[in-house]
C-alpha cells in the first residue's frame, strides 16, 4: 500500500509542476463544449437530457485521463528506465501501475468537478446534481478504459508519435459517437469508448430514476469494450518492464 501512496503522491507532485499537462484534458474539453453547445438553449434541456450532454464531454475527460495518463505515460516510464526502477524498489509493478491509475483518477474526478461548476454556471442548472452523477459515471468507467490502455504498451510506436495520433484520433472518435446510420462509424462505435460511457450514463440515470428507459443502450458496443478490457488486463499482466526502443 505504501509504494501505491508513494507514486500517487510523486505523479502529483509532477503534475502540479507541469500545470500544462494537469489542465490539458480540461482545456480541450470546455474549449469543445463552448464550441459545440453555444447554440443550444437550457430551456430545450430537461434534467435527462442535460446529464446526456455533459456526458459527453465528462467522457473526454475521462478517456483523456486514461489513455494518455495510464497508457501513454506508463510507455514512457518503461522507455526511460524509470518504470524498471520504480518496479524493484517497489518490489512489484502492481503498486506502481495502481498508483498510476489512482492518480489519473483523482486527477479526472477534479477536472470532471471543475468543468460541471463551469458549465452548469452557463446552463443554470444544478451544479451539485450533475457533480455527483459525473463522478458516478467516472467510477464505472475508469478502470475499464484504463485497462484499454495498457494495449497502448505494445504498440510498435514511438510515445511522441503514439500520443499525438492518441489525442488526434480522440477528436473523431468523439464526433462519430454522435452519428448513427453510416456504416463504417456504426462499426466503429461498436468499440467506440466514448459509446461506452453514454452507455453507462443511460443506466446510471434509469438507476437514479431520472429516465425511465434505457432503449438507447448499445450492448454490442458494452461486450466489444469489456472484451478489449479483458486484452489490456492481459498486457498489463505481460508488460515489459525493460524499454526496447532505448535498449542499449
């Protein structure tokens, strides 16, 4: 327990430091917010399709947080060495790699917090309302997509290369989550993670009886990401400790 305290509260100290990277996830998202909902009114929003909104962009945040900051960043821990080493100190990979997540996670529920006080104050709505559901939908959704991330691991990619066609590539993956009837995006939101969190929205809010259906529920899309899910706990489990594009 220890060495998961210890490289939570190190990954924070290295986020408060490069404060770029702490509000990145949170920049882009209310910077598409702003672009996206600018021309909706409250007034056409009840309390159902106001969570579905915002869960949308709780969803960037989310997988943002995952992929770059579980994924991408433990890549580039291996390629410098540093993940070998915090791993023998440690005495396993398991608290580092769980320090990791729990940092993403902490990091997700406050940029989640900050961006439902913004733009709850634009829509009037019920700012501690939308929190609580916000961080409902986190719970259920992070360590799925972090589990995604480990496949990021594998891949026969540079880490700059890898995360800048990451954090491209989210922008569309983004976007086809809200078209239906073409399909190639029909088939690529079958593992669309950005689905997969409006999935989980639509049972959240059938549980808290704030919508009485759940007809919008996409289960080809939920059995496709829990079994990605289940290949990232495998390469979590083979994860190379030793860095084969700096290996001397």
């Amino acid at each position: 327990m220890k060495p998961c305290i210890g490289m939570f509260i190190l990954n924070i100290k290295i986020l408060f430091s490069e404060k770029v990277v702490f509000v990145w996830s949170l920049i882009l998202t209310v910077v598409i917010f702003i672009v996206y909902t600018f021309r909706f009114s409250s007034d056409s929003f009840n309390i159902s399709e106001m969570v579905d909104l915002f869960s949308y962009f709780w969803a960037f945040i989310i997988i943002s947080s995952a992929f770059n900051g579980v994924g991408i960043h433990l890549s580039k821990l291996r390629n410098f060495g540093l993940l070998k080493t915090y791993t023998l100190i440690a005495g396993g990979k398991a608290p580092i790699i769980s320090g990791v997540i729990l940092t993403q996670l902490v990091l997700s529920a406050i940029n989640i917090v900050i961006f439902t006080i913004f733009a709850g104050v634009i829509y009037q709505e019920s700012i501690l309302g939308l929190t609580l559901v916000g961080l409902l939908i986190l719970l259920f959704t992070f360590i799925p997509i972090a589990l995604i991330s480990f496949i990021f691991t594998y891949l026969p990619a540079k880490d700059t290369t890898l995360s800048t066609l990451l954090n491209f590539s989210l922008y569309f993956i983004f976007f086809f989550s809200f078209v239906e009837g073409i399909l190639v995006v029909d088939m690529i939101n079958y593992v669309n993670p950005f689905v997969f969190v409006m999935n989980i929205t639509h049972i959240i809010l059938y549980a808290l009886q704030i919508s009485s259906t759940v007809e919008m529920f996409d289960y080809v899309n939920l059995f496709f990401i829990l079994l990605i899910s289940l290949f990232g706990f495998y390469c979590y489990k083979k994860l190379n400790l030793i860095s084969e594009e700096y290996r001397s």
